[in-house]
C-alpha cells in the first residue's frame, strides 16, 4: 500500500435524511478511495458512530428524527475513545446556523450550495495531512514576528467587507508609505479583490498550500505574492474558483500566517462572511477584528450572534472594531441603535457611496484613489489612522 493509499483509507460516516445527498456524497468520496458508511437519521447514525467508529463524521442538522445538534453533541460527548472530526454540512447556513453548529462542537461547518462537494473533500484532506503527517525534524528558530494582522469580516454577505478592507489598505499606505502592506483575500470559494482592482493571478493561497516544501519559507511566500500594486500594497488571492478552493490544504493555513508575520508591517485579511476552522485560528490571532456591519436589523442581528460566538472563543470585545457601512437617512437602524443591540461602540461610519463604489470597481481603482475628497475617503483614512496608531503604541 502506497503512503497515499494509507492516508486516503480513512472512515467517514454520513449522516443525512435526503437519500439523494447520501448517494450523491458516497460516490464522490468513495472516488477518493475513502470508506464510507451511511446513515439516513439521527437514531441510525449514532448506532453507527458507535459501531464503525469513523475517523470523520459529514452531518446534516436537519434530519427527519431528531435535531441534528442533538447528534452532534452527542458524538462529540463520547469519551470512550477519540471523538471523530465533525463537519457540519447543511442547507441551513445563516450566521446563526453557523454559530450553533459551532456551539454544540461541530469542528467545521459548510453550507450545501454549488461547489460545496470540492470544499468538502478538500477540508477532508487537509484534516487527513494534518493528522497523519510525519513528526518534522527540530525546526531552526523562527524568524522575529513582526507584522500585525488585522482582520475584517461581517455576518452577512453584500456588507461591504472588500471594499473597506480595500480602502484602509490604500489609506494606510498613503499616511505610513514605508510600510509593507499586504491585503489577504480569504473569501472562499472565491474572493473579489482582485477583480475589483482589475488584477489577475493564478498564484493563489489554494495553491501555496501544495507547495512539495516541508516549511512555508519567505521564499515560497514571495512567489505567490503580487509585486507591489501601485496603491501601495501587496496582495495574496485566497481562490480563483471553487475547485481550487475545495483542493486547499487547511493545515498549511496557519503557518502560512506565521510566515507573512516575518514579512509585511500590517496583514490585512478579507474574510467576507466566513466562519470556519480556516479563519477562526487567524481571527483569534488578529490584533483587532474590523467587524463592518449595515444599518439594517437583520444584519445587526446576525451581527449579535457572530459576536457572541466570537466572544466565547476569548475574543475580547475591546478587540473589535465596529465599523458601521452605508449610513444614509432617517430609514436605517441608528448608530445608536446598532450600540445598543450590540452592546458595542461604533468606531467608524461610512457614508452611502453605492454609486460611486460601483464606478471605483468598475475602473479596477480603490474608492478613495478615485474620489479622495467624499466623505466616505475621509473615513477610510480615520480608520487607517486609528490602525496605526495601534501599532505605534504596539511597539513602544
């Protein structure tokens, strides 16, 4: 048996009460030459989970006989031997599905969606690596961690995230020009950076993480990195489709960071929406959490339960940088209101650019390359300032 073949022999149990699901998923892990066992309710899959004592558990919440959060913390509270690595794979994926399913022990989460097959077996695999790889050799020491990371995500899609991560980068550049600079694409399947700044590369982090190299080096890193933009920065593209993004190897994520840390000043990192055990180690790491939400209920709300769950993950409150987009008019939900619901400062506001937003993306520049003198350019670079002065203080 080949070490790949060893590796690829690992059990998985499927839990979901959609027959067309099961047969659907059986197929195409079994082409990765897993074994597969089947379950069609909660009853079932928990006589199975503890009959076949599967490596990975793939489960619906939504089964016919019980919450599937019931199954899952129950698979999760077995102590008779090591508990399996549960994915949460569902139709139902809203910020507050995603925090529950974390909650109750889920070790990923991935909602049930076009592409969501390649992203499925490409967390497996990177599980699997993780799990089996061979003990390295002592590493030398590591290079002195510099570079302060700086991520920027919300609840909810269409919020903004790329755009404001987008910005501050050029603004900070623009009142710190000596700086490196690097904005990280991580919005998986695929990311709108770069087509937003109009830049095409097919050097992805995807791609990084196959790197044959035993040790993420600055010389790998400089390879897929992209020479310096003529906004000031450098950008690293997280995926440039969803098959790309399924074949990431999720155990390279983190020393991957480690190095960029060696690196660049200041890492600013576009999650979009995205909560998985991908962003979660490099949120936990961040130096502040840009957390943009819109003056809209059902985003604040969303906003309340991401938050909490952030919270209960020890990230502190005074680490979070409540940035408030799209603030226009007696329609939307206050500032005010925003605070209190969030029980959180707003540290920035946007003004409502749509319009000009669109004519930035449209000629591949940042908003405040195009329009300095708006409102919303003026924020931007409050925001920038405010990160710099962090730092600043950071390193005195």
């Amino acid at each position: 048996m080949t070490e790949r073949q060893g590796r690829m022999a690992a059990k998985i149990l499927l839990i979901d009460s959609d027959a067309a699901t099961l047969n659907w998923l059986k197929v195409k892990l079994e082409q990765e030459s897993y074994v597969v066992v089947t379950a069609r309710s909660g009853d079932e899959g928990l006589g199975k989970l503890e009959q076949d004592q599967p490596d990975i558990v793939v489960l619906d919440t939504v089964l016919a006989d019980m919450d599937g959060l019931e199954v899952l913390r129950r698979a999760c509270a077995d102590e008779r031997g090591t508990p399996p690595w549960v994915i949460v794979f569902s139709k139902k994926y809203q910020p507050q599905d995603i925090a529950a399913g974390f909650q109750a022990g889920a070790d990923d989460f991935i909602g049930k969606r076009p592409g969501a097959d390649a992203e499925l077996i490409g967390k497996i695999r990177g599980h699997l690596a993780q799990t089996y790889a061979r003990k390295p050799a002592p590493p030398p020491p590591p290079p002195p961690v510099n570079g302060h990371i700086f991520s920027f995500c919300s609840s909810k899609g269409g919020s903004g995230v790329t755009s404001v991560c987008v910005n501050v980068a050029y603004a900070l550049a623009q009142v710190q020009p000596e700086a490196r600079i690097l904005v990280v694409d991580m919005v998986f399947p695929f990311g709108t950076i770069a087509s937003s700044l109009a830049f095409d590369s097919r050097r992805t982090v995807a791609r990084m993480t196959h790197e044959p190299t035993e040790e993420i080096s600055r010389g790998v890193v400089e390879k897929y990195v992209s020479a310096p933009l003529k906004w000031g920065f450098r950008l690293l593209i997280g995926a440039n489709d969803p098959q790309e993004a399924g074949n990431l190897d999720a155990a390279r994520i983190e020393p991957i960071f480690k190095t960029l840390r060696t690196m660049y000043d200041y890492i600013l990192v576009d999650f979009g929406r995205t909560l998985s055990r991908i962003s979660l180690p490099i949120i936990e790491i961040s130096e502040r959490v840009l957390f943009i939400v819109t003056p809209d209920i059902t985003t604040v709300k969303g906003a309340k339960l991401m938050l909490n769950f952030l919270r209960s993950r020890d990230i502190a409150f005074d680490r979070i940088f409540l940035i408030n987009n799209r603030t226009v008019g007696r329609v939307w939900t206050t500032a005010e209101d925003i605070e209190r619901e969030l029980a959180l400062k707003v540290n920035a506001m946007i003004p409502y650019e749509v319009e000009y937003m669109t004519m930035a993306t449209n000629d591949g520049v940042p908003f405040i390359a195009k329009f300095p003198e708006h409102a919303a350019s003026a924020m931007f670079r409050q925001v920038a300032q405010k990160l710099r002065e962090h730092v600043q203080g950071v390193s005195k």
